[in-house]
C-alpha cells in the first residue's frame, strides 16, 4: 500500500474545502455549519490540500485503499502532518482523555424546587439535577457534577422539538422519595441517596428504576438502571449484526469497521419492551451493557438523557422522533435502484483503473442507462462520479440531462465537501449526495453537521427534496439521510448479518437503512441475485461498481444487475419490477414511518410484541415490510429455508397461494434460487402500479388493489408528486380502502373505497382500479355499488374487457380478478358466497423457558471459576459460559457433551447455539450432533447433525420435530481447530409442550421405581405405592387432557385426604384433577406428588405436599 500523493489545489468544493464543524469526540461544544458553499467553520476545511472527490478532474490519484474506510483518514492524517499542514477537522485524532480520577456520586438530596414544569434538584455534593416535563409522556433528566448547567453541546441538534404546549405537572412528598406527576407518569425522586425512577401515572407499574446512584469521573458517567426478569432492549442506530439486546454490551461510537457487531451508524437511543426509550443528548462514545444491572455510560463528565414514554414500542418510536425528528421523505425516485461508480477514468487524478472500458468520461454513464432499459431493467439513479480523484466531465448538465431522458436522477458522491453544490444541484439539475468516510468519518456532530450540509445544498438550491447517503450517523440523522453499511463483502456471511442490521436500524426510527447490493467487495452472481431479492423490500438500496470481484459474465468489476448473464439477469429483472408494482404499498409505509417514526422495514417484534418468539433473535433473519408482507431472506448457499417464523394469524405464501396458520415454525420451505419467502397476512391490502421501470414512465391509469381477505382490513394510501417539498405545506391526497370478510369459510367479501381526499400536481381526475382477491371459490354474485359486473370465461377475456370479473382457481390456488373502469369517487364491491382459503396449521411452537431446566450431565467443565460452569450454558446470559476444563492443563479429548434436563416433556423443533461472546475464539463447536429422548439411558439417533461456522454469530438448528425431556449436545470437533476444547455461551430451544405418554409407567426420580398398585388392587381406598419397575398393567398411568390421572381399570389417582393419596372413581372432582408442573411434578391444589417422607423404599406409600424442587418429587411417564 503506497500513501496517496497530497497536492494542494483548489479543491472541488472551494479553495479552503467544506469542514462541517469541529472535530468530533469533541469538546462538542463547536458551532454548527452555517452554509454549504464553504467551510461552516470550526477551522480548516476537509478540502484544504485533499484534493477533489467530485471535481472537474481534480483530485489524487488512487492508491490501493478501501474507499472510506478509517485508514485511509489516518494515512491522510500522515500526510498532512508530512506536508507541514494543519490536521483540522475529523482528521485530527480526539484529545487524549483527562485522566478517570476518583469515581463520585451526588450524594444526598438538600433541596427541591418548581419552576413551572422544570424541578431542581440540589444534593449534598453540589451536584444538582434537572428533571425538564415536556409532555405527560416526555421528560428531560439532566444531572451537573458542578451543578451548573451550561455545558449543553448538543443544544437543538438531537432534541430540535421539545415545545408541546402547556403540560400540568406537579409534585409532592411523599417522605423517602419526592413524586413529580405529569398525567402520564410518576417519576420518584429518591432523597438519600438521591436516585430516580419511573412509574405510570398510578405510581405502582414499574417502567424503570436506578439500582444505585448514577457516578461520574473526570471522563465517564454512568447511570445503573435494574433489569426485568424478561426485559428486552432494542436500539442504537444502524448495529452490524442482532437487534435483541439483552445479555449484550453494545459500544455507542463510531468505529468505521463496517462487519459485524460493529456500528455503521452508532445512536445514543435505546428502547426497551417495559415501555420506554431515552436518547443521551450527547455527541460523546458510548457503551451500553444490557446486563443485570443495565450499565449505561458516556465518555463525559455530564449526564443529559430524554425519556420517552409509550404504551408500545411503536408508540415510544412516536414519541423519540417527535423530539429528535421523524424521517425524512424520500422522492420516490430514491426508493429505486441507485447505482454509483465511477465514469471518469480518463482524468489523471483517478485513482482506479484508468482502462475502464465504457467509463472514460462522464458522458459514458448515458450508455449504461441505455443498456438497463435494453434490458428491460428497472433502476433509478447514477452515482457517476464514485471514486477517489474521479471528478466529472464538465459540462454535467448535459449528462445530468441525457440520463433524465431515460428516467434516471444524477446524484454526486464527495469525499472533500460541498463547495459547488449550488451550480451542481441549482444550474446542472444533480439532486442527491452521498457522503464519504474520508470527508465526515470522525462521525458525531461533524458528520451531522455535513449531512445537513448537503440536504441544504440540495433544498436551498431546488424544490427537491432531500436525499443523502451516510455512514457515521448519530440520533437524528433520521430526519436527514440514508444510512448505509459501508465497505462490506459480497459473501453469504455478510447478507447473514445484514437482515438484522438493516431491519433493526429501524428501531432506533432509522427509516432509510441500506448496504451495497452484493456488497463493495467480492461477491458472487448468485449471491448478488439472493441480496438484490430482499433489498427489494426495503425503502433504499444502491449498487457500487468497479470495487468487487470480476463478474464472469460481464468481464467488468460491474454490480448493476443488467451486466449478469441468465438466469441471473431474469431473476434479478423479477424482483426489481416487483418493487416497482409495489411503490404505493412501499411509499405509503414510508410515509407512515415520516409520521409516526416507525419504520417500513421493521423488526418482527414491531408487529407482535406480546409474542416472546418475535421479541429476541430467534426472528432476527426475517422482518415485515410495512404490515402485510413477511420476507425471510435465504442468506446461504441453499434452495431451502428452515426457521420461517409465522406469528398467530393466517399466512399466505406470495408465490403458490398456499395458506399457513401461525404461530409456528415453516421448515423445509422450497426456496430455488428465483424465489425469496415471500408471505402475505391474512387480511392484508397491497396497493400495485401497472409495471414500469422508473417513475413516471408511465401515468398510473389503474390501481391494483391486491387483498388476502380475511376478517377485517384497512389501507390509508397515501400520495404525492414524489419529487418536490410541496407535500410539507399539505400537497397530498389520501384513499382509505377497508375490506370485510369472514374469517373462515364461505361468506361475502366486501370491499369499500373512499374517494381521495386533498390534492397535489399531476393527481388523477379519476382513474381505474383493479382488484385481486385471493379467495378459494367463485362468488355466486359479484356487484360494484349494487350492480352486477360481468362474469368472463377466460383471462384473455378479462383482460380485454374494462369491466367485469374473473376466477382462477389454478392462479397462486385460487385469485378473483375485478374490474371497475374509471372512478373519481367512493365505491363498492360485493363478492357473495366466495370462500377464504383454508389456513393449514403449524405446529404451535415458542422458545422453551430455561427456568425449568436443570443439569443431567456434561462431560467437561471449568470449575476453577464460575464462568466455565456447565450450567452457564442455559442461564439466559450471553456473558457467561460453559466451557470445558482447561486449567488442569490436561483437557479431556473431544468429543464433549452437555445433558439437560428439560424439566418435563417437549416437542422440540429448532435449537439455537451461541458461540462464547468474550472475544475468545477456542471451544466453538464444529461437528455437532442433536439428541432427544424421555430418557438418559437410551438416546437412540441423533435428530440432527452438522457443522457450525467458526464465527461468533448465533446458530439455529431446525428440528425434525422429536419429543422429549432430555436434550443431548455432543461436540465432535472444535470449529477452528485450535484444540480439544467446547464451549456454548448459551444454548436454546424452541418447541412446545407435548403431551405425556400414555399408559406409561410413572417413575420416581430419587428411587428409579415405579407408581405401583398392590397386587394390582382396583378397590376405591387403596393406596399405590412405589414399587420396582416391571412395566405391568398395574403400574401403567395416563394423564387424561382433563387432568384426570387414571390407572388399571380406568381408577382415578385422588388426593381428596390430603395425607395419603388413594385411588377412587373418577369423578372429576378437584382432588382428582392434577397438572404436569415445571421440573417433572405432578400438582395437585398447588401441591406435589410426594412418597411419604421422600423415602425410596418399595412400598412406600403417595402423599401430597409443598413442592421443594427434590428429586423425590420429579416423575417421568415412561412409554
């Protein structure tokens, strides 16, 4: 690697560059940008002897660097320093840290005061603390070490909204805490020490609690919150990897690292499932451990937080953005296909290939969009300048206006600033930016001070909206940009780890999260057309060319999806015109997220947050786009998908029309290369366009309507021009679609249309519609306001016609086409005694509770410290583990196992193994063998077998579903080879409660015999007793669905005396009604199956008594 040369010029955007502010870490007291021609200050700009990212020629020439990664800044460091130049800006390294000190607290509570909806708290330290009521549901807490509350660096930038009107508040004292009371909350003030928490409005419900006092030293202050014992956390910002959080320590800072469990886009926010969030308000790193204590803690001397409160967690996400703003509305343009490169290979200052075929001026990109409409492909915007030193061929305007000709935006990509961007967007027409780490990779308030830059470049030279790509994000950055994934790898790994990453950015409110189409680097054909097929379903997404592994078919570094060969190139073409017919459904999301902050693509917990599978990471490889559609990426090399999670509901598979019942687990589901698990909710309503390749191609004459009916459904569509600002002074219009129909079986399907309300450039006078209802039958009368249309024979036909209706019961397993002809106003359909398809069931299936769990046996254990305790493999931390012996410095050869003890009976269908979360690498698990059993003894064959990769990632392991107590894991290799070790962070399952056996023995755990009636005795009165096992019919006991537990001759087993149990006719009366309880016992009233005085001798005698979790009181039906 060679140090790029550094010459000083005028720079692409200004002789002095663009520096959005002062450099970050930062004393972040700085002031913002102000215009973005030049510099906003904060002292010399970016641009300032850099050379040109977007000029005219100008720039360095390339040495062989990833495009924004952080070494490159530092080597720039290097080479200002070397040149004698000032490093200002975000090249300059933060200052080293004040030494920690002694950690402090504030001590006692002195005094309490109101000012209006501000109370002040002073404590014995001199500390004082703020608690600032902005509405009923939204407060600000802010605590000064010196109790002086002037040092505010964030000021407006992550908190611009915090005036809601009046708010009634007030407080009272109520002897060891003071109360504040706002109508939604009770927030406690606790004197000594002074500590806070939270309740709602009736001072009882917990929402959260400090468990000792927040501390601070010279550097870092950290606030302790308590954890719920099944508390869940969601947030900060665009996370490389999982968005369940519990059981993680998550750094909030910016990194620049661009893999996995690293942070894009950090943001100071998190969320949690007991119904609130807090933004930090702060430029300064962070760290949050969503432990037991939950550590929360900043690099700063100061602590500044907003709460926000919520009766969801949609509703939390209202309230976040509300305060630190709701996100942007993207032009419809920008939910197209993007595709950046660079078409400037002939200037000298390019640092790439200057051979490039088809890439030597600017110009040259006319002829790619050329081919994509060729080809039939639909995509939307150019990037043409994206390279070190590529600039573009003046005059851009031509090119800007050669692509618009073919339905392509221009947008221009910078790594020094922004100093030509009013010509760029204001004479030449360019209308998006994508920034580069080499310009605002310090992150923090310099790179939200450089997005704001460049969406005010664009607005306060245009009508357009803005449309900005990022990395290096922070709170707020919602309002402003796309945030994407960096330097990534077109590898299975990478789009692995890149479906939560992208799906759980939405739950800090990033609505417009993306990463590269196959990534930067590397990539495959297939794994391209599998990336490409799911990124369809999110807001944005955008290739990068000229940076990847050679595309065979194209014999360029070429990623846009015109340049593959067959089938690739159809498949591709399939998807991408798939979003196209979606963009009402996909735009109207968006703008329900740029209402309500929540995003289009959310996280399955968004849509099901009673539901504890679709709370944690068992669900983290699938989201909802919007609130109809699930899709479950393939993200190996496979033609098949284990683990799809349906929650409770219907599910209709988007592709053959067969329906599911949720909740449970879809294994097995055929997934060859052109198809991505696609399913629809039963009730839902997708909006469609006529197909087209970019918008605007064609007027949209009708609107397709596609309805899975089921019960009750509603769409509010939402429109506008898609291009200007002129939807913010209310240029919109609104169609409300509600659907009714049975739940099950045959009845009438009825379909209301409002007519649109409000108005906006280029909306229809009236338009057509078209309605497909995936029903199972033909109706037997079908009328639109009352009248009969039309029954067609054939789809050619229909297709023919303007009006009238057609079923098709072979089309995706039955689909009843309609047609209106044009309308302006409200309407009508009524499709009578048509049938809603049947809805095959799952297998009901959730993630089995540990807490019942217990240790049967593990091979090898580390005893010379708690974490390498076998039992750490279920205790629902991710920071403990079992990990075989070690220190003995004689470790036992593989292969390893670990027995658990369920505690009763499951049907197990999916285990989850997480690899040891401390950094170390030895005792993950290779070769790997399943087993279940109702027994230790015999484990017959594995019902699962395989190879886990050699990373840190959660693995699942679908079940052949097998029934069980006993759970068996056998390490037959370690993944890296490193040595005879296994380890297991945690281990997992999934399943559901299975009935016990019938006529089975019921053993006792502490004596290994058997239930036993004496001489096979069936006269009411006699007592069983225990008994060596024989297996004879006197010891043969079932447990009955009504909780009857009945014996030889159909004798019930009664506990009516409660100091011996006895048999008697059954007759359903309480003493004869038990339960299977956790660890094996069997209750009655509250009580357990016991022998008399826990004893194990044969004869023995049954009584009932309080439950004390001993093995005398654990029993197994044994087939």
């Amino acid at each position: 690697m060679r140090l790029p040369s550094i010459r000083r010029s005028p720079g692409r955007y200004g002789s002095a560059g663009s520096s959005p502010g002062s450099s970050p870490g930062n004393s972040p007291g700085s002031s913002p940008a102000s215009s973005p021609g030049g510099g906003p200050g904060g002292g010399p700009g970016r641009g300032q002897g850099r050379g040109q990212g977007r000029g005219q020629g100008q720039g360095r020439r390339r040495a062989p660097l990833r495009r924004r990664r952080s070494p490159l800044a530092a080597l720039l460091a290097a080479a200002l320093a070397v040149a004698g130049l000032a490093a200002a800006g975000p090249l300059a390294p933060p200052a080293a840290a004040a030494p920690a000190g002694a950690t402090a607290t504030a001590g006692t509570v002195t005094g309490f005061t109101q000012t209006g909806n501000t109370f002040t708290v002073t404590a014995s330290s001199g500390a004082k603390a703020r608690v600032v009521v902005a509405r009923a549901d939204i407060f600000r807490l802010w605590l000064s070490p010196d109790g002086a509350f002037t040092n505010d660096p964030a000021g407006t930038d992550l908190a611009p909204t915090t005036d809601f009107g009046s708010v009634t508040t007030s407080y009272s004292d109520a002897g060891a805490y003071y109360r504040i009371t706002t109508g939604a909350l009770s927030i406690r003030v606790h004197k000594s020490p002074l500590q806070f928490s939270v309740y709602r409005a009736d001072n009882t419900t917990l929402v959260w609690q400090e468990t000792q006092p927040t501390s601070w030293t010279n550097s870092q202050t950290t606030q302790y919150l308590a954890r719920g014992a099944d508390e869940q956390f969601y947030g900060t910002g665009l996370r490389l990897g999982e968005w369940a959080l519990r059981g993680k320590t998550v750094p909030v800072a910016v990194d620049n690292k661009w893999r996995e469990n690293n942070n894009a886009s950090p943001a100071p926010f998190y969320m949690s499932t007991n119904g609130y969030g807090v933004m930090r308000n702060t430029w300064a790193p962070g760290s949050y451990g969503f432990n037991a204590p939950s550590t929360l803690t900043h690099d700063e001397k100061r602590f500044d937080a907003w709460y926000f409160t919520g009766d969801s967690l949609k509703g939390v996400l209202d309230a976040y953005t509300d305060v630190s703003g709701k996100p942007f509305m993207a032009p419809m343009w920008g939910f197209e296909l993007g595709n950046a490169d660079c078409f400037n290979a002939s200037n000298p200052d390019y640092q790439g290939d200057h051979n490039r075929l088809r890439h030597q001026t600017t110009p040259d990109v006319v002829g790619y969009a050329t081919d994509a409409r060729a080809a039939d492909m639909p995509s939307g915007w150019f990037l043409p300048n994206d390279g070190y030193g590529c600039g573009y061929t003046a005059p851009l305007k031509s090119t800007v206006d050669a692509l618009k000709a073919k339905g392509f935006q221009t947008g221009l990509w910078t790594s020094t600033g922004l100093g030509s961007i009013a010509d760029e967007v204001g004479t030449a027409g360019s209308r998006g930016v994508k920034t580069d780490v080499a310009w605002i990779g310090s992150g923090y308030k310099y790179a939200f001070n450089g997005v704001q830059q460049a969406v005010d470049g664009i607005e306060k030279n245009s009508d357009a909206r803005r449309y900005v790509w990022t990395v290096d994000g922070w709170a707020g950055t919602q309002r402003n940009a796309v945030v994407w994934t960096g330097d990534t790898n077109g590898t299975w790994d990478g789009m692995r780890w890149h479906v939560p990453a992208i799906t759980g950015a939405g739950l800090s409110g990033l609505n417009y999260a993306s990463g590269d189409v196959d990534g930067i680097f590397g990539g495959s054909p297939k794994t391209y057309t599998r990336d490409l097929q799911w990124k369809a379903f999110t807001p944005a997404f955008m290739t990068m060319s000229g940076w990847g592994a050679t595309n065979p078919s194209a014999g360029y570094q070429d990623k846009q999806p015109w340049r593959f060969a067959e089938p690739y190139l159809s498949i591709n073409r399939k998807y991408l015109q798939l979003k196209m017919r979606l963009m009402p459904y996909l735009y109207t999301m968006s703008r329900v997220a740029h209402e309500t902050g929540v995003p289009s693509t959310r996280a399955m917990v968004l849509e099901y947050p009673d539901d504890p599978v679709a709370r944690g990471n068992l669900t983290s490889g699938q989201f909802m786009a919007g609130d109809s559609l699930l899709v479950a990426p393939v993200v190996s090399d496979t033609s098949v998908r284990d683990g799809i999670y349906l929650p409770a509901g219907s599910w209709t598979d988007y592709w053959t029309g067969k329906t599911y019942a949720g909740p449970g687990w879809l294994n097995g589901y055929q997934a060859p290369l052109d198809t991505l698990p696609l399913f629809v909710k039963g009730g839902g309503i997708v909006p469609m366009w006529p197909q087209m390749n970019h918008t605007g191609e064609k007027p949209v004459s009708t609107l397709t309507y596609d309805i899975h009916p089921r019960g009750a459904g509603s769409f509010s569509l939402y429109e506008d021009d898609g291009l200007t600002r002129a939807h913010q002074s209310g240029a919109y219009a609104r169609q409300r679609v509600d659907v009714t129909a049975p739940t099950a079986g045959s009845g009438t399907v009825n379909v209301s249309v409002s007519a649109p309300t409000g108005s906006y450039t280029g909306k229809p006078a009236s338009r057509g519609y078209e309605f497909t209802l995936h029903v199972a039958s033909a109706p037997t009368a079908l009328t639109a306001d009352g009248a009969a249309l039309a029954r067609l024979t054939s789809k050619a036909a229909y297709d023919a016609a303007a009006t009238g209706w057609f079923f098709d019961p072979s089309d995706r397993s039955g689909v009843l086409w309609i047609k209106t002809g044009a309308k302006s106003g409200a309407f009508s359909i009524s499709a009578v005694g048509t049938t809603v398809p049947p809805a095959q069931p799952l297998p009901s299936s959730s993630p089995i509770p540990p807490a019942g769990w217990s240790l049967a046996f593990a091979d090898s254990q580390e005893t010379s410290a708690e974490n390498g305790a076998a039992v750490n493999a279920f205790d629902g931390d991710p920071a403990t583990m079992w990990h075989t012996a070690w220190s003995s410095g004689k470790p036992a050869a593989l292969p390893h196992e670990i027995q658990i003890d369920l505690g009763t009976r499951y049907a197990v269908d999916g285990l989850g193994y997480l690899p040891r979360q401390d950094g170390g690498v030895n005792g993950r698990i290779g070769g790997y063998e399943v087993y279940l059993s109702d027994t230790t003894a015999d484990w017959g064959t594995p019902v699962a077998t395989g190879t886990f990769a050699d990373t840190s990632a959660a693995k699942n392991v679908p079940l052949a579903a097998r029934t069980g107590r006993y759970l068996r894991l056998k390490a037959l290799t370690e993944a890296g080879g490193r040595g005879p070790w296994t380890s297991a962070a945690e281990i997992t399952l999934t399943g559901r409660p299975a009935p016990l056996p019938a006529d089975a023995t019921l053993v006792n755990a502490a004596s290994a015999t058997c239930v036993d009636l004496p001489h096979s005795a069936t006269t009411p009165g006699t007592e069983p007793t225990l008994y060596t096992c024989h297996g004879g019919p006197n010891q043969r006991w079932t447990l009955q669905p009504d909780g009857r537990l009945t014996g030889l001759a159909g004798v019930c087993l009664d506990a009516a005396n409660a100091s011996r149990v006895s048999i008697q006719a059954c007759d359903g009366s309480a003493g004869q009604t038990w339960q299977a309880g956790p660890q094996s016992t069997l209750r009655n009233a509250g009580q357990c199956l016991t022998p008399a005085g826990s004893a194990t001798a044969n004869g023995t005698p049954l009584t009932r008594t309080s439950c004390d979790n001993t093995p005398a009181q654990r029993w197994t039906f044994t087939p």
